[in-house]
C-alpha cells in the first residue's frame, strides 16, 4: 500500500518539515474544466455594453452638453440638498420610531403591544401619499396647533397650523411616521434572529435590562438589521420626490421645474438619474463599511495561506 | 405524588473544621412551586445549599432540574414558595406576609452575585474572549479596565486558555467556549455558581476538559450546583447529590451514599440506566 503512510498522517497530527507538492509533485493534481460557455457570454455582454457606449456617444438626443450644463446649476444642488437633507431627517425619525415601536411589540406588556400593533397596521395601511397631503392640510382639521388640557381645557401655548406645518415639515413627518412603521418591523425581525440564551446570559451576569438591549442583543441584531436598512434608506432616497406633490422642491421637483419651462426633457432627467445614481453609490459603499462593521467575531477565522 | 425529601446538606460530612457549616445556609430553596401553563413543573422543592458545598441535580429529563437552577437567579421566577440566597430573597421584597416582585433593575443587582453557565455557553459572539470577560465585571460592577483586564488574564490562565484573549467565540471548540464561558462568570467573583447541564452539548472528549475546571473551583472552595448527567462526575466531585423526578426531589444526601446505595427504586432504575449510556 503505498499510501498507507499518508492514510495515517490524516489520521494523526500534521507532519512537520513536509513543504507545498511543486510542480513535479507525486501528488495528483486537480484542474477546472474549461468553461467555454463563459466565453461566449463575455462576447455577448461586450457587444451588449459596446452598443450602450456608441448610443451614448452618437446619438443626439441626450443633448450632452445640455446635461453639463444644468448638472452643477444653482436649482439642481439645492434640489440634491433639499433631497439629503429630507432622506437624512426622515430616516432618522424613521429608526427612532422604529426602534421604540419594536421594543413596544415586543414587550409583555399588552397596552403598548397594543399601541405598537395599531401604529403599524395605521401607517403601513395607509398610501404615503395621501398621509403627506393629510399632514400638508392639517389646517383644515386644526386651524391652531398648540400644547394644553384637552377637551376644552386652558392652552399653554399656540400657534396656526399653516405656520407649523411648511412642506418641509408635511413631507417630514409624512415620509418619517410612515418609515418608523417599516423600519418598526425590520427591527423587530432583528432581534428575533438573536437567540434568547444570549438574553439570559447578560441577564445572569447582572447587566440590566437596557444594558442588555444596548451591548448584547442591539449589536447582534444589527446583522439582521443593516442589509433591509440600507436598502429602505436608499428607497426612500428615490422617495422623496414624492414630495413634490406638496411643493416641496427637492431634487426631481427641481428638474421638473426647469423641463417644463424650456422642454428640455430628456438630459435634464438624466442629470436626475445621474445625480440619484451618485447618492445611491455612495449610501452603497457606506453599507458595505457598516455591514462589515456588524458582522465582527462572525467572519471565518483568517486561515495561514498555504499555497505561494 | 410523593412524599418530598428534605435535603439538608449538613447531614452531609460533619466536619467541625468549618465553622460556617453551623450557620445558615448560603442558598435556601423553600417550598418552590411552579406552573408552565397546566404543567406543573416543581412541586413544592425544600433544599439547602451550605457555603463551600457542590450540589449535583440528577435525574430524567423534564424532571424540573433545570427551571429549579435557573430560579434560582430569576432568570424564571417561582408561582409560589421562596429562594433566598444569602438571607436575600431572589427576585421579590418582603411585604410583610407577602412578597412583592421587584422590577428588573433591582433583581440585575442580585443576579451579579451569583454566576451561571448555560448548556450552549452563550457567549456573546460579536465581542472577543477578553471583551466577554471584562464587560460584566466594568459594566456592572464598576471596575477599571485594567482590574479588570488583569483579573480576566488570571482567569483564563486558570481555565487554560490564556493565549486565545484576542479569539473570538466563534473560532474556539465547544470545550474551549465553555470553558471561557465559566471563566466569564467567575470574573464577577459570584457568591455561588450555577452551572446548567455544562457538558451536555460536548463531545466525550471535550466533556473532560471542562470537568477538569469545575473539579478545580470545587475543590478552590466554591459554592457550586450543578444540573448534570454526568454520574461519575457528581461521585467524585459532589457533596450531596439531589434526584429528582416529576417536579419533586426524590432523594438526597451524601452524593457517594445517593449514587452507590440508592434507596428510591426511582433513582436505582435512573443510575442504571445513565451508567449504561456511559458504557
């Protein structure tokens, strides 16, 4: 038997002093098979991408210089900053309320189960965009906003509805209560995937109970959380030009302005496209660094390369 | 269903050489009841636990053993009857007559006292060893990171595993894992040590390992309760073995005397039987 030896080896410790097979090893070598069907799809995709190019180029009707020329203009960045702006803010509204409203459902309490679950059912079931004209005319409902005893009781302060309420602040707290009601859920669904054993642990080494949502079941759950996450935050970045139909003059209402005056339709839509495609990539890479961030103590252990 | 025994653990060894052996005991368990929906699962479980003792639960599988060691530091809590460890009522305040449930920030406090190790050593996966060790110890209990730090050093030298502070979890063997596990929860320097079934998720071989550490603390003086099957494991090492069976402690005693000469038919066909799964 000549591979007695070696049949042992496996079987034992790892033998010492053996160096990688080289080239005229003993050892039988192992080889892919040729993937011929690669080729042919690698010629497809470069004539596919080569046609994109020529029509980019050649064709007229992406007016080129039309689209350099409004891309840095005065309206299109504050249009891109009002979109930031606007994503920015309502995401985080977003995760506040997401992250009390899961904690809400997932407690033993009834009465803020209960509020938790109706919050949700609201906010998911209604379109988003008939909640961001609600809150744009709430003044129909309530001409004065203010803080005091319900019911008719004294008021401590007040203010008229059409002064609190701008299409900034409709579009806010339109986009943002509807977002905590999604991110409610994607939360809820992260802390489920973390096992409860991890729960008792901390419980048993004393951390309370905000200690144990913070550094134990939080930080796991984050695996669960970022990818669903990033994928509402870089939905609702899109989103947000459902704003214009309050007038708010975000990045799409922006351009939409400027195409309806000088019907330049077709390049001022790609210095949208362009401009959302920047932002998306970048919300990207930022997913990646914070997904990588969260996955710590998950990844395989780093194995010693064997082969030079 | 059947008369409950009384485990007194000073009827255990009369040794003179320890003073506090005439004291009062480190965990009381008094009249412990509970209910999981219609299933009743402790029936009225009286045991004492004396410092410096380790105390085994045997017994079959859904016999209570394990909702009576995790009542114990009110990671469950009991529908009726009391466990006071260290004259504190785990988990309640006396009212009077009645005992009323603390909130859970208060019982936090208490549960630092006492250590646990879990079946599936529930490491936190996203923190490395030290950083498991550690967190405890400066979180709850205040400690600088450099306390800390050293104590965590020492510890995991003690359980053998000093060159793996920087692993995490997730690279360690199931004997390794808990092995840090119990190092975890020595780090709190806890009064008592619960441990829940420790070797039960453990390869034979790796099983050793982790016995090996517990055989130390033993014999360190630690007060330990161990939720176990490992028979020999409880002939050598416990004071005083506990069976149970259907939410009632069926014997116990001396644990040399419980597991040579059970008098319980219960418990002779129990050791039977495990001794034969061991062989």
């Amino acid at each position: 038997m000549p591979f007695a030896k070696d049949i042992e080896m496996n079987a034992g410790t790892v033998a010492t002093g053996r160096e990688w097979p080289g080239p005229g090893s003993a050892a039988e070598q192992i080889v892919d098979p040729p993937r011929y069907g690669r080729w042919v799809a690698v010629v497809a995709v470069a004539i596919g991408l080569a046609w994109i190019a020529y029509q980019l180029l050649t064709n007229p009707g992406f007016q080129w210089d039309i689209v350099f020329r409004y891309m840095f203009s005065a309206p299109v960045l504050q249009g891109v900053a009002m979109t930031i702006q606007l994503t920015v803010l309502v995401m985080v509204i977003g995760i506040v309320i997401g992250i009390v409203v899961a904690l809400m459902r997932m407690s033993s309490d009834p009465l803020l189960n209960a509020c938790a679950q109706g919050f949700v059912w609201f906010f998911r079931g209604t379109p988003v965009l008939v909640q961001l004209v609600f809150w744009y005319n709430l003044a129909a409902l309530f001409p004065q906003i203010g803080l005091g005893i319900p019911f008719g009781g004294p008021k401590f302060f007040e203010i008229p509805a059409t002064v609190a309420i701008s299409s900034f602040t409709a579009a806010m707290l339109g986009l943002g209560l509807n977002e905590g009601a999604y991110m409610a859920e994607i939360i809820r669904a992260g802390l489920l995937s973390v096992d409860n054993g991890q729960t008792e642990a901390s419980k048993a080494l004393g951390h309370k109970p905000f200690q144990t949502f913070r550094v134990i079941v939080l930080p796991q759950a984050m695996k669960a959380i970022v990818p669903p996450s990033g994928n509402q935050f870089i939905g609702m970045l899109k989103f947000t030009s459902i704003a214009s139909v309050v007038a708010l003059h975000e990045l799409m209402h922006s351009v939409e302005t400027i195409y309806n005056r000088t019907f330049e339709t077709m390049p001022l839509l790609i210095v949208a496209a362009l401009w959302y495609l920047i932002m998306v990539s970048i919300l990207s890479v930022a997913q990646y660094f914070i997904e990588r961030h969260y996955l710590k103590g998950w990844q395989p252990e780093v194995q010693p390369q064997l082969q030079p | 269903m059947t008369a409950h025994v009384q485990g007194i653990a000073s009827m255990t060894e009369p040794s003179d050489a320890d003073p506090r052996e005439a004291g009062a005991p480190l965990v009381r368990i008094a009249n412990v009841w509970k209910k999981r929906g219609h299933n009743v699962v402790l029936k009225g479980i009286d045991l004492d636990v004396h410092e410096g003792k380790v105390v085994c639960l045997l017994g079959p599988s859904g016999a209570g053993k394990s909702t009576l060691l995790r009542c114990i530091n009110a990671i469950e809590l009991p529908d009726r009857g009391m466990i006071y460890v260290d004259g504190v009522s785990i988990g309640c305040r006396q009212d009077g007559e009645r005992f009323v449930r603390l909130p859970e920030r208060d019982v936090a406090a208490q549960r630092a006292e006492i250590g646990m190790v879990f079946q599936n050593f529930n490491l936190f996966p996203h923190m490395s060893v030290l950083q498991n060790i550690i967190d405890a110890p400066m979180r709850v209990r205040g400690e600088s990171r450099a306390v800390a730090t050293e104590r965590a050093h020492d510890l995991l030298a003690r359980v053998g595993l000093k060159e793996k502070a920087n692993a995490y979890p997730r690279h360690l063997s199931g004997g390794q894992q808990q092995r840090i596990a119990i190092a975890r929860a020595l780090a709190m320097q806890p009064k008592l040590m619960l441990f829940d079934e420790p070797t039960s998720a453990l390869d034979p071989h790796l099983t050793d390992e982790v016995l090996d550490v517990m055989k130390g603390l033993a014999a360190g003086g630690m007060t330990m309760i161990v939720v176990t099957h490992e028979i020999q494991f409880a002939r050598n090492v416990a004071d005083i073995a506990a069976v149970m069976a259907d939410g009632v402690i069926i014997e116990c005693g001396a644990a040399r005397e419980v597991l040579t000469r059970p008098q319980d038919p219960r418990t002779r066909r129990f050791l039977a039987k495990s001794l034969q799964d061991d062989a």
